[in-house]
C-alpha cells in the first residue's frame, strides 16, 4: 500500500497512520480488509454449514432433542473446557434436555478421555449421546469403547491438531474445513457455534460473554471469527446485561471497564485455579446459576484457589529458574526440567514464565502416577507441537497446537525426549534465533499526539494472539521522572501524556543522565478525575550507550557483604577468549575500564553487546555491563569477569553461590575515584543519625528510596550515601537485608571498617 492510500485510509477512519502501516503489515491491505477488522460484525463469521461435519452433527442433537434423548457433555477441566460446557449445558437446559456435563479431574483422571472414567459415567448417568467439548479428537481407541462396549452415541467437538487417525464418529473440528473457513476457533467458539446451528444467531448471542472469555484464554489467534466474538462478547461483558456470575467474579479483580488484557491476567487464572488444584466442575455454576448466596461461595472458592496457585506457581518458577543457574544456553534450544514431585495441575503457566524470560520453548515434566506428565510453551516461529510430536516414539500421548502441548510418558525416556527435541530444535534454527530482541512497532518520535494515538489504539482490541498489543519505543536523555510518593515507582507528566516505570526508582540516576536511553511502552487512554490523558507503561528500559561516568552506587554496593573475597585473577588475553553467545559477563564501573576493555574486545573478537546499568531480561548473551544495577539476574552466566576490583567480591560470591565461574582483573583505578566520597568520622555520624531519624518514620526497602527519602533531613550527594550506608552495614549497625534497620545495640567504631581503610589506603 503506497502512502497516498495509507494517509487517506487513516484520515477516512480516523486513526493514527503508523496504525495503518501496522495493519497494512499484518495483512489488512486494503480498505475493505481495514474496515472488517476496524468494525468486526457478527454477520462476518464464517458460514457454519460450509465446516465439514457440522450439518450431520447438528442434525444429530437435533434429532436427540427431538426424541428426548439424555445428553452427557464431557469437557476439559481448562477455562475453554468449562466455558464450552457451560454454553452447551446452558443451552440444552434451556430447551429442556436431560443434560449431564463431567469435566475431568486433572490429577485422578487425567486429559481427555479415558476408558476408566467412561465406564464410571456410563453407569451412572445412562446416558444415550456422549458430546466431548474441547476434547477427544485423539481419542480414537476411547470413542470406539465407548461406542462398541458402552452403548454411548458419540460426537466429538474438539479444536486441537488432528492426528493421523480420526476417531469413528460425527465430529465438529474446523481443523478439518478447508482455507475458506474459520480455522482457529477455541473449544467454547465450537460449542458457540454449535447453538447457533440448533437456536439461531439469536440464541448464540446469549452465549458471546462465555465464549470470548474461553478465547482470550486459550491464547488462540484473536482476528477474524475469534476477534468478532471477543468484541461483541466483551460488549456483553461491560453491559448490565452480564451473567451474573461472571459480574461477581469481575467485581472481585477488575476496576472499570474489562478489557482482553483483564480476562487474560485476572479472570481467566480464576476460572482455571480449581481445575489446576482439585476438581474443576464447581466452576461450572459461575456460568449456569443465578442464586446470590452460591455464586458468592464460587466466587471466593476461585479467588482462594487463585491465591493458593500463585504461591505454588511462585515457588515452582523460583526452583526452575534455581535450575537453569546450571543450563546449556549455548547449545540447548529448548528448556526441559523434569522432577517428579511438582504439581502438574501449575507446570503450563510456569512454562510460560519461563519461556517469556528466556525466549525459548519450555517443557516442564512431572511424575503422575506411573508415568509422567507434562506441558510446554513456546515462541513464536516455533511450532512447539510439530517437534514433539517428532518424538512421538518416545510418548504415550500428546497434543496440542503450536504454541502449546502436553505430552505423556515413560519416565525411563525422559532424558532421551529432552536431548531428541534439542537436537531437532537444534538443527532448524540457529542459536542466533535465541538472543533476545527488543521489539516494537511505533517510535514516539513519529507520532504527532500521543492522545490520538490512544484513542486510535481503542479500535485495534481486543489485542491477544494473533493480534499483539501495540509497542512503543521513545528515546530520552534527561528526563524529569519523579519519585511517585513514598513507593518505589516514578513518573514524568507532560500535557497529554504521563510515563510509568514501576519500581523504576533504582533507575533514577540513569534516567537523569544526558546518556541517551530507550523506553519501551504500552500506551492506553486514562479517564481520571476529569482528565483524559494518554499513559505509557513502560516495561523495558534500555541503554546500550556509556558516554558518562555516572554514579558510583552499584560499584559500592559491592562492598555489601562481607565474606571470603577470593577469585581468580586473569589477564585481558584470557578474559577475551572464554566468551561465547550464552556464556560470559563481563562488568566494568569504571568509564575508562569500560571504553579500554570494549575497544580490545573489538579488535581481537569483534562485537560485542554493551549494556549500561539497567537489565533487559535473565537471558546469560555473552556481554559487557556498565554498572550493573543487579548482580542476581547475572546467576545464569557461566563466566562473570569483574574488569574492575570490587570493594569486596563477597557479594558475588553470596548471590551467584557456585553457579558461575569468577574473574577479576587486577585493576584498582576505580578505588582511587571512589576515596573522594569517603566521609570523615563526624560527617559519617551526621549521615548515620539521619539515617535513623527515617527509618524510625517510615519504611525502606532499597538504596535508591533511601536516597531519595533522605534527602528531607540531610544534605548529602547520592555516593556519599551509598558509600556509608555500606560502611554502616559492614559495622553491622545498619542491616539492609529486605527492609532497611538500624540496631541500636551495636556500638563499633569507624576504625573497625576495613572498607573504610581499603578505600583510604588506596
């Protein structure tokens, strides 16, 4: 599309142009594309009776409720399974059918269908038509007993990849439909579209909350059929025409109107919590009830479930990321941690937060009985279910799609599947593939409001899968970020546009450097106390340029802990030649160390990432760092080479325990700079009693808030701070471990300090 069309498209629909660019990008390359995804109508699904199969699977519930047949709906215990369940159940109910609905328990009985769970539900609910939801199109050998054994009439609704052997019975898949039909539609937008075909377009509207909510959640593409049912379903959802469980579930987490970015972080990790901890089938009433007192016994049920999963999901990400201090970053493409003792019902979002951090497919493994279990997340090129299912010799079962699997398997060919799919990985994608890139799809500089632009933004939701939010780069030097009250985040207001870092005041003094810095950012349209603004929340700070000392707190804060400070020393020759794409650190605090190490790296390696303070993500790439605001990220690196000596390497040693190898040059320049902020005896008690008089005030958790704070009772530069804070702590008066204390109990004198004596001897 040339730029002609391009300005008159966006002034004809009253966006941003660089939105139309993007659009244009993503394949709406004309006006008629642009205005169907700008203002997605229901009237633009795709034709349901062009899906094969559909026609005879509508004629057969049909033909059930017409001779009164009793229905058994059997589901997945996931967001998807229950909202799928939920609208067919509802419906059913709502014409009179004698309906049953079973979802699975995930950690007795397993995914899908199974022939032990068949045999249970055949006797005891008699039914004549077994309907699957957002299950077993792989469940070949299951339908076939339950047909031939156990007399059930089957159909299958399912969304997942189809295997090689299609089970024998009617089945409702859009997989199996051909380009001209929708193909990605979740397991509820099946069960959606089922009631359209026995109620009309009138009956599937009363089903659009339940439905979007399971798309969102299932993280499948959200454009064409998928992004008119979230729309519209969202519409149903801010309306007071909601369902009144999903109100009460909303009111619980959510403030204001509900977007996609709200069922997909609050609401949906509700509706999975119990299905992922116990038994999923109570969340069945949030959908299918109208009684206050129950739904608000659900709705707590959920939100207690929710909390007792995330702190099983924390501790879980926070072993797996314990594990991955000893991993091959440098040859292994793909995560595979297994152990036998986590919970399974947790392992897919963890493997998302690890596949998030590292930018590589994840695959978490558990024991389950005799066998085990797993679930796997991956990256965007990387179709994570066609590796696995390469490996298919080694299973017992899987599935999925192509950013998501589960897999079951003899824990004897574990190992043999983690070294398969890496060495499969491995040779389709280079290691390259892996260095984390920063992307984004406008630079502020090119955009004219910013409150236009988020206005404009408003018409491009629902964002999910398939239809990524919109990311923003703006480059600053100094800038006027403020501490926002007593926390820990600052701000920058301008006329229409405010900026956001949380927990962004460790950033403080590189923001308010002249060295150029880049902002990444989503951008939103804030209505607040009569204010209509744009709002960026910036979620990455990067700077990969050193042009100016600095301030010298990270390098001080080296001098934290006291402990056995031994490392290996090495020479510049040696440094230069362990580095690797995924092995080596290298930190420098000192400017001229910096720009010397950098120009030899250069001209006997080559390039090399630079990185100035801040951190951008955990991934070990090989580079250098300027002053590195934290040396717990730095723990999965194999190599750490300190270009300048620390006050003590002990912290070091604490944090990064023996998960890396250490190095230091011998190279005390940086020591004589720092002598300049040494405070006497007298200006040390002037900062240790101001320190006091705060902190016996209002709490601190961090060198950064404590400078800023401080500033309100002492007239004192931010080295001189940090310099004797950590003097006062190697004292032992002042503990900053977690929330900063004093201990009035210890008396010791500033002669005591061999900090303090390292740095005046130097």
């Amino acid at each position: 599309m040339e730029q002609r069309e391009l300005i008159e498209l966006a002034k004809e629909f009253s966006i941003d142009k660089k939105l139309v660019e993007i659009l244009n990008a993503r394949g709406y390359d004309d006006k008629d594309k642009l205005y169907k995804f700008l203002y997605p109508s229901l009237n633009d699904l795709t034709d349901v009776h062009k899906y094969v199969g559909y026609d005879d699977v509508i004629e057969r519930i049909k033909f059930a409720i017409n001779n009164h047949e009793s229905i058994l709906l059997y589901g997945d215990y996931d967001c998807d399974g229950v909202c799928g369940v939920s609208i067919l159940y509802n419906y059913f109910k709502s014409v009179g059918v004698n309906v049953h609905c079973f979802l699975p328990n995930r950690h007795t009985d397993g995914y899908g269908l199974s022939i032990d769970t068949l045999e249970r539900l055949a006797e005891e609910y008699l039914s004549d038509l077994l309907i699957t939801v957002d299950c077993g199109i792989t469940g070949v050998e299951e339908v076939e007993y339950a047909r031939e054994v156990l007399g059930f009439d089957v159909i299958v609704t399912d969304h997942h990849e189809l295997g090689e052997v299609l089970p024998d019975c009617l089945i409702f898949n859009p997989k199996m439909s051909g380009g001209d039909c929708f193909r990605e539609l979740c397991g509820a937008g099946v069960a959606l579209r089922i009631v359209e075909g026995l109620g009309g377009a009138q009956e599937m509207n009363k089903y659009l909350d339940i439905a979007s909510i399971a798309t969102v959640a299932d993280v499948v593409p959200l454009v064409e059929d998928n992004r008119i049912i979230v729309q519209a379903g969202l519409k149903n959802i801010n309306s007071f025409g909601v369902r009144r469980g999903i109100k009460k579930l909303i009111s619980t987490c959510v403030d204001g109107e509900v977007t996609s970015y709200d069922i997909a972080f609050k609401i949906a990790p509700r509706i999975n919590s119990l299905g992922r901890l116990s038994d999923a089938n109570a969340v069945l009433d949030l959908f299918c009830i109208d009684d206050n007192f129950l739904l608000d016994s659900v709705v707590k049920q959920l939100n207690e479930a929710n909390a007792k999963r995330m702190e099983l999901t924390n501790d879980l990400a926070e072993t797996c990321f314990d594990i991955l201090k000893d991993y091959d970053f440098e040859n292994k493409p793909v995560i595979v941690l297994h152990n036998a003792y986590w919970d399974d019902g947790i392992l897919g979002i963890v493997a998302s937060r690890i596949t998030e951090t590292f930018k590589r497919p994840t695959i978490l493994l558990t024991k389950s009985g005799e066998v085990y279990r797993g679930s796997g997340r991956s990256v965007k090129g990387i179709d994570i279910r066609k590796y696995v299912a390469m490996c298919e010799d080694l299973l017992i079962k899987f599935g999925g799609h192509t950013m998501a699997c589960g897999m079951t398997l003899d824990g004897k060919n574990v190992q043999a599947f983690a070294d398969r799919l890496n060495e499969y990985v491995a040779k389709d994608f280079d290691m390259s593939y892996f260095i984390p890139k920063t992307r984004f799809d406008v630079d502020m500089a090119e955009v004219d409001s910013a409150l236009d632009m988020a206005r404009g933004l408003k018409m491009l939701e629902p964002f999910g899968e398939g239809n990524p939010g919109i990311k923003f780069k703006e480059v600053i030097a100094n800038s006027d970020f403020s501490q926002m009250g007593s926390t820990s985040h600052v701000v920058s207001r301008r006329p229409d546009k405010e900026l956001v870092i949380f927990g962004g005041l460790k950033y403080k003094q590189l923001l308010e450097s002249h060295t150029p810095k880049e902002l990444y950012y989503t951008l939103s349209l804030v209505n607040y106390k009569n204010r209509i603004y744009a709002q960026g929340k910036v979620n990455t700070v990067l700077c990969d340029k050193v042009e100016e000392q600095g301030d010298f707190g990270a390098y001080l804060m080296t001098g934290l802990v006291k402990g056995d400070s031994e490392i290996d020393g090495i020479d510049y020759d040696k440094a230069m030649e362990i580095g690797g794409n995924y092995t080596t650190c290298y930190i420098a605090y000192d400017l001229r160390t910096y720009q010397d190490f950098l120009a030899k790296y250069k001209a006997k390696i080559g390039d090399i990432l630079t990185q100035n303070r801040v951190s951008g993500n955990l991934t070990p790439v090989t580079k250098l760092i300027f002053n590195p605001t934290s040396i717990k990220e730095l723990g999965y690196y194999k190599n750490i080479v300190l270009l300048d000596t620390p006050l003590d390497a002990g912290i070091f040693i604490k944090t990064l325990g023996k998960c890396c190898n250490l190095y230091q040059l011998d190279n005390n320049r940086i020591l004589n700079k720092v002598k300049e902020f040494l405070p006497s005896y007298q200006r040390l008690g002037e900062i240790y009693l101001a320190i006091k008089k705060l902190l016996s005030e209002r709490e601190i958790a961090g060198i950064s808030e404590l400078y800023s704070a401080l500033g309100k009772y002492i007239n004192a530069e931010f080295n001189e701070v940090v310099l004797s804070a950590v003097i006062l702590s190697e004292l032992g008066i002042l503990n900053m471990s977690g929330k900063f204390l004093i201990d009035n109990t210890v008396k010791r004198k500033l002669a005591e300090s061999e900090l303090y004596r390292k740095i005046q001897e130097a």
